[in-house]
C-alpha cells in the first residue's frame, strides 16, 4: 500500500496533470482534494488531448476509482458537461465517487466572483470569475450549500432561499446589480441533483477503506504552493490549500497515512494573473518560452508570465510540503537556449534573503541571484533513458537537486506518458 500526494511546487501550470496521469496507471484510487473549476490539467493520451477541470487525472483510466473530496467546492454544470464529454470519448466514468461533503458553487458565487473583481480597480487579484472565492466564504462563514444538502430537496429548498435573500440583497444595495429567480435556481439545481446523484458518497470512508485494503492511493491537488491560501503570495492565492498538508483536509485522511509527497517542478517559472514574480523575463527569451511551450491558461486562456527556474521557490515548497522528490517537467522546452539560468537566491537592499519572503512588497523589490548553466542545444523529446540525456541538461536537473535539496524522482521530456524517465520508483 503507497499513499502519495502530488502537488505543484510553483504557482501552477507545472504539469500535474500528466505527472498524476502518470502515477496513476499503478494506482487504485485516485483523490482530488481542493480546488474547483478555476484549476485545469492538460493530459494527452494516445495523440488525444484531455482537458480536465474537476475530474481526476486517473479518469482516463478503466477500472479506477475516482474520487473529488470534501476540499474540492463543485460546479454541477461543468462537473456534468465533464462527464459528459468523458463518455462520449469513449471513457468510463462509472468509478468517480464525489465527496457528500463538498461544497457547491452556486450561480451567486460567480456573479459576486465578477462584480468583486471589477469592484477593486487597479487593486484586481485576478480571480477566474469561476465562483470559487465566494463559494469558500460561504463555507467559512458556514452558510454554504453541501453536496448533502442537495441530495435533499427540502435541505436545500430551505438554504437556498435564506442565501439567496442575503445574496439578492447585496447584489443590489453594494453593486447595483439584479439578483436571481428562486424557483428557476431551484429547478435547475435540483435537476443537477439527480443527475449527480449516483456518483455521491462518503468518500473519505471510501479512502479509508482503501487504505485498510493496502491500495494504492494518489491524491492530487490544485493549483500549487504558491497559490496556498496561508503560504503563498497572499493575497494573489487561490482560496483553497495545494499544499501537501491540505490533502490530508480535503480528503479526510490522516497524516499518518501518507507515505510520499511528490512535488511537481516546471523546468522554468510561470505565472498567470497578479502579483510579483523575481525571475520573470520580458525579453525575448520569455516570449520563446511561452511559445513554444504553448504558456496559456488551460482554463482561461490567459497567456502566462514566463520566467527562469526559482530554486527559493522551490525549497520553499519543500519545507511546508515536506517533499520527497521531484517531478520535473518541460524540460524539452528549453531545449534551443543557449544559456540557462537559476536563481539560487534573493538579495534585498543588499544583503541575502534566507528564507522566502512573507511580504510582498518585499518580494516585489528582491534582486535574484543567478546561476548561469550552458544549454544543451539538442532535441531530448525522444530519450526514455536519464542517462542518455546530454550532459548540460543532467547537469541542469541534478544542480536544482543540490541547491534545493531535494531528490529528483522524475523527469518528463514531452507531453505524452511514454515521455517520462523514472529515476526512483514512486509506488
């Protein structure tokens, strides 16, 4: 029995999806645990591309079981068009099991999600508008509508109207913008209900058991450490916890039960929306990047901020994560530069930063310390063996290793499963 997190160790975007994909070929249950539809993963599979939004990467898998957690807030329409398009690629969804526990995003949440966002001007955070923020502070404010509560008309008849009225109300008073029709939600709602309804459980029963079984178990997160509501670059965060400790939350199982945490590492640094960001490059070299790396947003489009590798980052992410290895992946991206670059470090106002910075003011003025490495200049998309990697680009993955301190577990040379070298066997 192995149970192994995966999470992504910069702020999204680090490909998790195939990585998760991956692993899951050897496991038994694959567990999404925070998050919603603001996040996406980007899995090929036999020259077909996958684009997942709330499902788990292992759904591309027959015979797994497939479970979003009671961290995970959930938009029935897309979770159904989800399934939906699953099936009619041919792809057995009948092993997902979602959480009865899980929060439902409601069509309030994206509209305040919207008038929010535009509400705060130049100070914008760079929401998806997907609802997600307002869905999380309806749960922490214990307002929010459960999966549970939908599964019961008159539950969810009750709380729908006392959370509409509130909602309406504001709409109106603070953004001047009309609210919604009670019965028309509640039609719709309930409808989703039923078709959702032969996918409910308790899934962190579900877990458990699997667990006591000695199956195999992966838990997969969103987003990644960056973007972690309490150790990312607050407030440019998501509303959730990516890290590896918010697993154990979103899931429902306990610390003890964790055998590895994997963090997954882009080979190269991107961003998407707000928020300082030290290695990002405005030159031609970050516009290479994204472009033949194809940097926009599986969920929005967005074109991403491209920059070098941050090892502080990525040390970072192995102290709150507590890391085991890494899985780095893109690594093919780099592969016509020249001359790469790692920062190993951050100077502020002249003297080295030990640590990664809490302030953003701070981060926003840090100078990065560099390290310049030859490139290798070679296409490496067709080598299967690590050893048979050109020299420069081992150099590359084992120089992150020792200035991060963490051991390299995988390394992925293209978008596909078959690209992937294993150095540690993970199960």
């Amino acid at each position: 029995m192995s149970a192994i997190i995966v999470i992504g160790t910069q702020w999204g975007d680090e490909g998790k999806g195939k990585i998760v994909d991956y692993l899951a070929e050897k496991s038994d249950v694959v567990v999404r645990y925070q998050g919603g539809n603001n996040a996406g993963h980007t899995v090929v599979v036999g020259g077909n591309e996958f684009k997942l939004h709330l499902l788990p990467s292992g759904i591309l898998y027959s015979g797994k079981t497939c479970v979003v957690g009671n961290g995970v807030v959930i938009d029935p329409a897309v979770m159904l068009k989800e399934l939906k398009d699953m099936q009619q690629k041919g792809i057995d969804t009948s092993g997902l099991k979602v959480s009865n526990r899980a929060h439902v995003i409601m069509p309030y949440h994206r509209l305040l999600d919207e008038v929010e966002e535009e509400h705060r001007g130049d100070n914008k955070i760079g929401t998806t508008k997907r609802g997600i923020g307002p869905c999380y502070m309806d749960k922490n404010a214990r307002t929010g509508i459960r999966i549970v509560d939908l599964m019961d008309e008159a539950e969810f008849s009750e709380k729908l109207a006392r959370n509409l009225e509130a909602k309406n109300h504001l709409l109106k008073a603070v953004y001047e913008t009309e609210g919604f029709d009670y019965e028309q939600m509640k039609e719709e709602y309930l409808n989703y209900a039923e078709q959702l309804r032969p996918y409910v459980a308790d899934t962190a029963v579900v877990i458990n058991e699997a667990l006591k079984a000695k199956k195999n178990v992966l838990f997969e997160g969103a987003q990644a450490t960056l973007l972690d509501l309490d150790h990312g670059t607050y407030p440019y965060v998501t509303s959730s916890h990516p890290i590896g400790g918010g697993a154990c939350i979103g899931a429902g199982v306990g610390p003890t039960k964790i055998n590895k945490v994997i963090g997954v590492v882009k080979a190269y640094s991107t961003r998407v929306g707000e928020g300082p960001f030290p290695t990002e490059l405005h030159d031609e070299i970050g516009s290479t990047i994204r472009e033949k790396g194809f940097e926009y947003g599986t969920t929005t489009g967005r074109p991403r901020r491209c920059g070098w590798i941050d090892a502080c980052v990525i040390r970072y992410a192995g102290y709150v994560s507590g890391l085991d290895y890494m899985a780095i992946t893109r690594l093919d991206i780099l592969d016509s530069l020249k001359t790469l670059k790692i920062c190993t470090g951050y100077k502020y106002k002249g003297e080295l930063l030990n640590e990664f910075p809490a302030s953003l003011k701070i981060l926003g003025q840090v100078e990065p310390v560099y390290e310049e490495l030859p490139g290798w200049e070679k296409s490496i998309s067709d080598i299967r063996r690590y050893d048979d990697l050109p020299v420069n680009a081992r150099r590359y993955v084992e120089r992150l290793s020792e200035v991060t301190g963490i051991e390299t577990g995988i390394v992925s040379v293209g978008p596909r499963r078959d690209q992937t070298i294993i150095l540690h066997d993970m199960f």
